[in-house]
C-alpha cells in the first residue's frame, strides 16, 4: 500500500478559493460532528442536579447563555481558531504536534536513537529567528535540556492529554448517542422509556464500532451533509423560537448576566459549570484533525456556519425556557427536544441520531490516529495498523483498540443510564485536554515562535483561569462521574509509562553490547561460517554498531546470506518523512564483507508500506548507494568506524528516477528489452527461483568492475529471496533490583510484550521466511 506520493502532493494545500471551500465543506463533518451536537445535552446537563433550579426570574436561563456564549467565543473562537490552529507541525496538529515542535526546538526529545542526521531533515526545520543569550527564553530551553525531570515532566503532560482523548473516545458517542435518543420520551409514558432507552443505545453504540473496519471513507461522503443539515436545523428551531417566545433573548449575551447568575446561585452555580463546559466539547478536534485539512479551511467553516449555528441554537433553547416553566418542562429536565416544535420532532429525532453518529466516528477515528502517534514514539506497545483506504491518508483501524473502546463505552452507558453523570465525565476529560493545550502553548510561543515570556504567561493566565474555573467544577463531581476519566486515564498512563520505560532500557541494555567492529573483522570476509544464497535482514534497534544478537545467531548457526542488511525502522519527532530522505544506507566492515546498515525513517503520522513495496525499496537503495558510493575497501579499524557513521541519504525508487531502477517479474514472464540511454546489470539463469531481478544503471563513466560485481551479486541474492531474523527478547530485571522495578520489568512490560505486536515492522513479514532469535536481557 503505498500512499506516500499522494500524501505530499495533498501536502501543498492549493490556495485556490474552490479548493479552501471545498475542504471548509468536508471538515464540516469530520472535525464538527461532536461540537455540533452539544446542544442536545448542554442545558440538560446543567439543569440535571440539584445545583440551580429553572425560576420565573429567567436569572438561571439567562446566566447560563451567557455563560456558553462567551465560552464558545473565547474558547473555540479565539484561541483554537486564531492562536492554536497557528502551531501547526509541518501542517499536522493535536497534542504531540505542540510536543514534535518543543522536542526539535529544545532538544528534549524522549527517543533513544535520535541522530544528528535526523535534523537534516527537510521537515526538521526551525526558524532562523535566534533568542537572546541572555533572554529568559534562553534560559528556560536551557533548563529544560539540561534537566531529566523536567523533559520527564514535560512527556508525561503529554501523555495525560493523550490519555484523556483516549478517554473522551469512550465517553462521546456514550453521550451523544444517548441524548440523540432521548427524543423518544416524547412518543411513549416514561416508565416505558426507561427500558427503551439503554437498549437501542447500545444497539446504536455496537453497530457503530461493528461498522469501524470497513473505514470511514465508504461513507464519508455523507458525513458533511448530515452535519450541515442538523447545524441547518437547529439554527432554524433556534431563530424560530427566538422570535415565537422572547425576541429579547440577545440581551442576555451581556457578561453582566454571568454576574447576576453567579452572586445568585453561588457555590451551586459554580458546580453547574460542569454542565456548561459541554458547550465546547469537540473543539479540540479542530487543532487534532487540522492534517487532514488547511488553517483556512477549518477557520472558514467554524466562523461562517458552526459558530453562528450553535449560538442561534442556544439562543433558541433559553427563549423557549424563559417563557415555559411548567411542571411539565421540569419532568423532561430541560432537555432539548422540549423546544422542538411537536410536529418536527421526529424528522430531527432523524437527523440528530445521524449527527450523534457522524460525531462519534470522528473522535474514534482521531482516537485511533493518536494511538498510532505514541505507537511510533515508544509511548504505546505495537499494535496491528489497518489502513481503511488506499487513496486517502491518515485512516486507519485498529481492531484491539475498537472493541476495548466498544466494551468501555457500552459499559458506561448501561452503567450510568443518564446524562448528568456522563456529561460529568465527558466534561473533565474535555476541559483536561484543553488545559494541557494551554500549558504546551505557552512554551510554544516562547521557544518555537520565539515570543517574549510575558506573552505567554498571558496566554496561560488568561486562557488557564478560564479552563482552570471549569476544571474545578468538574473535579468537584469526583463522585457523579468525573472518576470514570480519571480512571482510564490513569490505566492508560501506565501502560504508557510502562511501556516506555521498558523500551528505553532495552534499547540501553542494546547499546551497552553492541558488538566492536574489531570482532567482525577477526571473522573475516566469511564471517566464519558458510555464506549461502540470498539476503539476510537483521532487524535492530541500533543506529550504529552490531548488535548483540548478530553474534549470538553466528555463534549458534553453521551458516549465513552472502549479503547481510541491518535494517533499523525508527520513528522521528517530524509528521511526515519525504520518500526521498526515507533511507539511510551505510557499509559495515569492507566491502568485500557485502554487510550494509539500512536506517528506514518515518514520521509519527507516516503511513508504513507493506512488504513486498518495502523490500523492493530496501534493496534498490542498497544498489544506489553501491553505485554513488566513494567509500573504500581497506582501511584501519578506526577508519572502517569511522566509516560505519557515513550514512548516504538515498530515497525509495520512486524518487531517484535518474538512478538505478529495480525491475522485478516471474521467472517465466516476458523480459522487456531495455534501451541504449541504460546498461543493464542481469543475473546469469538460476533455476527454481521466485523472481527475475535486474537493475537497470544509468550510463556513467564511473561506474568500474568492482562496483558492477557487487550490484550482480546483491541482484542474485534478491533473486534468491530475503530472509529476516528477528530478535526476541526477554527482559529481566537485576538480581538486586528494586521491587517497584521488578514488578515494572518482569510483569508490566513483558505482559505489554507478549500481548502486542511481536516486531517493530509496521507491516505483515512473510511467515515462511522469518527467523526469531531469543535472548534473555538482564536490565
């Protein structure tokens, strides 16, 4: 599957006003789905406890109006429209976007095999703008370099955001679907309702997540006009009600009315602010899903048609309560479909089960992508990658994820059955995401955009007292629901930490025993033992040196491949890697050896070929890099280490068509003949083999005897296939060791290993030609 070439082309986002509104349309349904169906839900949450009652004062109506309109404006408004959607990385947004952008900028990054090459990178790009040494910019990337805790520190804020998006993808569609639902109070008594309701959720819930591995983009094309179509909704019931029952319901936008509803309600009042917050869930997602769309775009589509829709809707809900308050409007808890005139409520009983719906496969698809991102930062153990399309990138699938999700959001559903304590949940992880928003913003200003620190201590203290106000209002319903987010997050945390913290130190344990080159070169060119046919892949984590399970298969096996490729796949703090800068391709030991270290690059964002495209890559980079190499045959051993760090950027096929191309076909096809601009390098006829393989070179006067031997004889290897050996490990932790680290070691992290993706290689490796190797690490 290979996406690569459509994903930087879509890069370059045209600038043209058809293509802009284009993608404002499309983003109305994937980044909008959950913020447009908050109305279903907002002013029923509020009003659900016993924290403020609806009076004939309209004082509670009118402040909590107030109250969402200027949330709705300050928040998703202003500071994700205007200010957040600005930090983009490399055009890719969401919480390890900020993170990507303070690793390369303050060098705190929490991946072990960084290299100085990686900054070479033509995506590793910083501005040339420089902070005083003397600055208090400069001293705060200083401080947070030279201190372990604070880069800890800093990745753990990470984390917890991560964890309460992870979080939020079960708690959503649990929200939204039940509210959507609700609607049905009106067409049968309550006492029925009460059985109806859970059940058909959870129908609704289990044929959502069931539908997940078929991909969004089989029915993406309706998610736009669902959404349109509910935001067209609501806004006209909205402006209907405006001007059936209080025309004078702008007044209350005033912050005046904030006031009146907090020196009235008091502590209830500020409690209540956990319902509010709701308001603004799903704004997060314009910052999460900016990849996949353009800053204009998404701030098009929020000013010209989500924010003026919610705001009429909202509007329309309090001028309908403020003139009903009947014991009727108090039995139904305010809900919103009490405002709905009674003979459209079916039709929008219709569509807003859709929105809940197009709304809920969007943060479970961003929760999928997420996982995808930690994944590839050592943050999460490897999970299996489905990706849903083969033209449209960044969807993917996650079988053990969806049904956790699934059992997770079912359970919270059937065990809370109302919306008071779902909204109470859903609100604290929300607002938590925002708050570690801020926090990561204000270093963003300072060391990515290099703003003074006055600047960003605004921006948190402007932007982190509102989010904080809220945040205690939910914290305070610890009891109602607010600890089903705290719950997860903290199980989710582990797992990521445990993780984490076991992938370093193997990586450690790695380093320390590598092998020397002096070693390798007392084997000789045979290695000491047969050299048979074919290409031997060791896969290892190492950027540099030979690593220890080399020496333990040598020693084990009589017998080896006639060309060794160390192939090292890592992840770097960038989105995207260009194919063109995807290899780094080296020699190990003299090149009569034929041992090559291969160093496969890719973004956290990144889609991973399968393969049968990976393996032609691989190999055709080992022949590019032979034929543009000026790296010698003999030399000391410093030099041949010396040597081992010059690493050659080469691309995949696809991107140096004015180097040597790879040719692949049965054996029995028909051989195209080539033409006189090429030579081509042919294997001499083998028989029962599985592939024809040539290389066609480009004519050049530089290319001698030695060099044309040493591509027919990595041709012929190919032909005879690829074999790949890969390490098992099994960590162990110390005689001596600390309890809480043998606890981590040899229970946490190796019941993470057993339960997960055995390798690091993203894609399927045939059965038939894999070898593992075990070795037991002592840590």
């Amino acid at each position: 599957m290979d996406l690569e070439t459509g994903v930087y082309q879509n890069r370059a986002k045209v600038d043209s006003w058809k293509t802009v509104l284009t993608l404002a349309y499309q983003s109305l349904g994937v980044v909008y789905g959950d913020l447009s169906t908050s109305p279903l839900y907002v002013y029923q949450s509020t009003f659900a406890g016993e924290d403020i009652q609806h009076t004939e004062t309209n004082e509670e109506i009118y402040g909590v109006l107030s109250f969402v309109f200027w949330t709705l404006t300050l928040i998703p408004l202003l500071k994700y429209v205007f200010i957040v959607l600005k930090a983009d990385d490399n055009g890719e947004g969401g919480t390890f976007a900020l993170y990507s952008l303070l690793c390369r900028h303050a060098r705190v990054s929490s991946l072990p095999n960084f290299q100085l090459a990686d900054e070479e990178l033509s995506q590793y790009k910083k501005d040339n703008k420089k902070l005083c040494n003397t600055g208090l910019g400069s001293s705060l990337k200083s401080m947070l370099e030279r201190h372990r805790v604070l880069q800890r520190f800093l990745l753990v804020l990470a984390l917890v955001g991560t964890c309460m998006v992870i979080g939020d993808g079960v708690l959503t569609p649990a929200i939204s679907v039940f509210s959507a639902i609700s609607g049905l109070e009106f067409s049968m008594s309550r006492e029925q309702h009460k059985y109806v309701e859970v059940p058909v959720a959870c129908a609704i819930l289990i044929g959502l997540f069931a539908l997940q591995h078929y991909g969004t983009h089989r029915v993406g094309f309706l998610f736009a006009p669902v959404v349109l179509t509910w935001l067209f909704c609501i806004s006209g019931i909205g402006i209907y009600n405006i001007f059936r029952w209080n025309p004078h319901v702008y007044k209350a936008l005033s912050p005046y009315y904030m006031y009146q509803f907090l020196r009235k309600t008091q502590r209830g009042g500020w409690m209540s602010l956990g319902g509010i917050l709701l308001c603004i869930t799903g704004s997060e997602a314009m910052f999460a899903d900016l990849g996949h769309f353009s800053q204009l775009s998404i701030q098009i589509a929020f000013t010209s048609v989500v924010y003026p829709a919610l705001i009429l809707a909202y509007m329309g809900q309090a001028a309908y309560l403020s003139m009903h308050h009947s014991p009727e409007i108090q039995v139904h808890r305010i809900g919103f479909y009490v405002s709905v005139p009674e003979k459209f409520r079916w039709p929008v009983l219709v569509i807003a089960i859709l929105a809940a719906v197009v709304g809920s496969q969007a943060i479970i698809t961003g929760t999928f992508s997420i996982i995808k991102q930690c994944s590839a930062l050592g943050c999460f153990p490897k999970v299996k990658l489905v990706h849903t399309s083969s033209k449209i990138h960044g969807q993917i699938y996650i079988p053990e994820i969806n049904w956790i999700l699934m059992l997770l959001c079912l359970a919270v559903t059937i065990g809370f059955r109302d919306t008071k304590r779902l909204g109470n949940a859903s609100g604290l992880a929300v607002i938590t995401v925002m708050l570690v928003t801020t926090c990561l913003m204000s270093l963003v200003i300072v060391l990515c955009w290099h703003q003074s620190v006055l600047l960003a201590f605004c921006f948190v203290v402007f932007f982190g007292t509102i989010e904080a106000l809220y945040f205690s209002a939910s914290l305070i319903k610890f009891r109602e629901g607010a600890w089903v987010p705290i719950a997860l997050a903290f199980v989710f945390l582990i797992v990521m930490h445990v993780w984490h913290y076991g992938t370093l130190k193997r990586y450690e344990f790695d380093v320390q025993n590598k092998v020397s080159i002096n070693w390798l070169l007392n084997l000789g060119p045979s290695l000491g033992i047969v050299r048979v046919n074919g290409i031997g892949v060791i896969h290892t984590e190492l950027v540099s040196g030979i690593p220890a399970i080399f020496s333990h298969f040598v020693t084990n096996l009589p017998a080896f491949h006639q060309v060794l490729v160390f192939v090292c796949i890592k992840s770097v703090p960038i989105p995207h890697v260009r194919p063109e800068e995807r290899f780094l391709v080296g020699r190990i030991g003299p090149k009569e050896y034929r041992i090559y270290r291969c160093i496969v690059r890719y973004g956290y964002c990144d889609v991973h070929k399968d393969d049968m495209e990976f393996e032609k890559d691989l190999v055709c980079s080992i022949a590019e890099f032979i034929r543009s190499s000026s790296i010698g045959t003999n030399g000391t051993i410093e030099e041949l280490e010396k040597d081992e760090d010059k690493m050659a950027v080469v691309g995949t096929c696809s991107t140096h068509e004015d180097g040597i191309q790879i040719s692949e076909h049965d054996i029995n096809s028909t051989e195209t003949v080539g033409t006189s601009e090429v030579r081509e390098i042919r294997s001499p006829p083998v028989m029962q083999r599985r592939k024809k393989v040539r290389f066609i070179v480009p004519e050049s006067p530089n290319i001698d005897t030695s060099v044309r031997e040493e591509l027919r004889e990595l041709m012929e290897a190919r032909e005879a296939g690829i074999a790949y050996i890969l390490g098992q490990s099994y960590m162990k932790a110390k005689q001596g060791s600390s309890m809480i680290k043998k606890l981590v070691i040899n229970y946490g992290y190796e019941f993470l290993r057993r339960n997960s993706r055995v390798t690091s290689y993203a894609f399927s490796l045939p059965h038939a030609s894999t070898l593992e190797v075990g070795m037991v690490y002592n840590v």
